[in-house]
C-alpha cells in the first residue's frame, strides 16, 4: 500500500515507461505538469492540438515541451478523435484531456469503431491524501454519472474495486455512504447501500472486497465515531472506497477536501481499455500531476489496449456461443 503519490510515481519509475497522448493541449498548468512527468514517468509525451497555442503558451510560461511530439490540430474535437484514436491503435497507452469540453472528449472514447470502450460503465475515480486520514482514501463517483441507481453502483464499485486491486490493496474496504445507517425506502441511498452490501456478503466484488452499507461519512472515516454510536464494522473508520450516493455529494466532498483540507489527489476514469485523464481546468499542476502518475502506473499493469479489446471480444464472443 502506498502512502502517497511520490511513492507511487517512485513505482512508475522502476517499471516500462509509457506514452501519454493529451487532446487539446494548449492550457498552462497541464504543459507545466507534463513537462515534469516527460521528465520523470513517461517515455514519450504526444500533444495534439494546436501547434501554435502549445508554442506560444510553452514559450510565455517557460515551459520546456522541445522532447514532445505536437500533431498539430486546430479543432479541439478532432483533436480529441485523433488523440482516442492513436490509443485505439497502441500508438499512445493512455489518455488525458486538455483544454476542451468533457462531453466532446468523451463523445471521442465512446465512438463505436474507433474508441475505447469494452463494454464496462465508465466512472471517475478520485484518489485522495489527506493529512487527517491515516491512507489514501479512493472516492466514486464524483464527476461522471450524475445518480447512479443500483446497476450503475455495481459498475462503480467493480472499477473501484479493479483499480484499488492493482495498487495492491488487500482486503478492500468499501462504504457506501448514506445519511444514516437504518435502511428508509425514502431514501435511496440506504436502500442501494444495504443491497450492495448483501451482494459482497455474495462475493458479487470478489472474496477480498468487504462493502459496509448504508453508513454515514462519520462512521466511515473515524473510529472513534464507531465507537461512541457502538457501530461495528471492519469497515468503519478504515475505509478504502466511498461510494457517493449522487455526483453532488461526491463533487462537494472531493472539493472540501482540496481547498479546505489541502488534499493531494489524482483522477482516473476506468472502465475503458486504457486510463483516462479528466482533470478540471481549477485543478493545480500538483494534482494534474499526481494523475498522470497515477495513469502511468496504471498502465503497467493494466496491459495493451488493443490485447484488451480483443479479449473482451473474445468473451462476449465465447458468452453468445454458449447461449
């Protein structure tokens, strides 16, 4: 288990470096972040955008971008289809977002004949150090699916649980938070969290995943609070994961963290046949960084995105067959 993101990129820096493709790459803090990672975690960095944005904004900034490969672009969705597409075909092993809308970067992945999708829920991941907790703490979802109902929280936690699997985190502790930890069928959060916690007692995750549900932030992240209420728990107060309810709740807490807590933290979309970088334009070239560590990372021991493809393929495929 790692204790922070420099332990991580330290990891990243032992293994196969990778290549990182940015769509539309012309913003500041992003060039300033990748300029380190080019540096440090990656082999080759391809920026696709406009060429004389990148040289302008490199040059004002004093940014080094000479080692970077810039496909010059001017339309920010064709960027983004160039910059999926060379993913797609194992030019590039992952994939960040610059300087362009959410909903045309992802129209770009989700694209049937040359995106990245493998049949999975795709779903924000926030990786999260703050100083009060005592690990890192992995939050889902806060930036993608707006109210996710019951199948949508199986996909989350199954990429939750992916993810936190390859960082090496055994047993994997999930909450699903909620306001209170008595099931009210006015609630929905109460009830999706106490059938996603009889799914686990199923194995439904894995036999290394334990989910806690529904329970309150306070039980989650403080034993002491545990205590106090008699809430037991292997869960409580050690948490891995926290399940939001809505992408408000999980926006809202992602955000107290960083500007009131000072949290480091990294975002990683999984769910596709590669990591996915959503960084927002607010976030500083610390933490942009901190994803692309995260990213880089990831793709060491997530394999090739086209080997992936092909066998998701090939099991649905196998599934049609039986059927």
């Amino acid at each position: 288990m790692f204790d922070n993101f420099n332990d991580i990129g330290e990891s990243v820096k032992c293994g196969e470096k990778g290549t990182l493709v940015v769509a539309a790459a012309a913003e500041g803090d992003l060039l300033k972040a990748l300029a380190i990672a080019n540096e440090l975690y990656l082999s080759h960095i391809i920026l696709v955008g406009s060429r004389t944005k990148i040289e302008t904004i490199s040059r004002d900034e004093s940014i080094d971008v000479s080692n970077m490969e810039i496909i010059d672009v001017a339309d920010t969705a064709v960027a983004c289809q160039k910059a999926v597409s060379l993913v797609h075909h194992g030019q590039a092993d992952f994939i960040m977002k610059g300087l362009v809308d959410t909903s045309v970067f992802l129209k770009a992945v989700i694209n049937k004949a040359e995106g990245l999708m493998v049949g999975r829920l795709l779903s924000s991941i926030m990786m999260v150090r703050i100083t009060s907790y005592h690990k890192f703490l992995i939050l889902s979802d806060g930036g993608m699916i707006i109210d996710p109902d019951l199948v949508k929280k199986q996909g989350i936690i199954a990429n939750t649980v992916d993810f936190a699997r390859l960082l090496g985190i055994s047993p994997i502790k999930v909450g699903c938070l909620a306001a209170k930890e008595k099931v009210n069928p006015k609630m929905p959060a109460t009830v999706d969290g106490a059938a996603l916690k009889q799914l686990s007692q199923h194995q439904y995750f894995g036999a290394d995943v334990l989910v806690e549900g529904p329970i309150a932030m306070d039980l989650l992240i403080s034993q002491k609070a545990a205590q106090v209420k008699g809430y037991e728990s292997d869960v409580a107060g050690d948490a891995d994961v926290i399940i939001m309810p809505n992408i408000e709740t999980g926006n809202a807490i992602i955000k107290v963290m960083t500007h009131l807590g000072n949290a480091q933290l990294g975002g990683i979309v999984m769910g596709a046949c590669a990591p996915i970088i959503l960084t927002s334009r607010s976030d500083s070239y610390e933490n942009k960084l901190n994803s692309i560590i995260l990213g880089a990372y990831l793709t060491q021991r997530m394999g090739n995105c086209h080997q992936i493809r092909e066998e998701h393929q090939e099991r649905n495929e196998a599934i049609i067959n039986r059927k």
